[in-house]
C-alpha cells in the first residue's frame, strides 16, 4: 500500500515571519571610520622604522 503525501506549502505570513528571522537587514552606509586589522601592523612599522630622539650630551 503506497501512501502519497503533498508537500506542506508556507503561507504569506509563514513566509514573511521566516524571512524576517533568516535575513540579515543592510547597515547604513556612513562616512565613519571602520575597523581595520591591518592599520595596528601599519602603525607598529611606523613606530619602529622613526628616527630615534637624540640623547642630550654630558659634560666632561
């Protein structure tokens, strides 16, 4: 004995609830300063490739 099944269909509000769980809303475009892991790299190759501060002569 074959038992045939139809496949479940979501309705509109199945559907609107599901998307508004699953997708992920746009962010904002803004002009403020975003996180860069390479600029701490860039920063510490600054700091090590300055010119020293010179050291102040003693009198003999």
């Amino acid at each position: 004995m074959s038992v045939q099944t139809t496949p479940a269909r979501a309705g509109v509000a199945e559907r609107a609830a599901f998307t508004a769980l699953v997708d992920e809303p746009e962010a904002p475009f803004s002009d403020a300063p975003v996180y860069t892991p390479q600029g701490t790299g860039v920063l510490l190759l600054l700091g090590l490739v300055s010119p020293r501060v010179p050291k102040e002569s003693r009198p003999s």
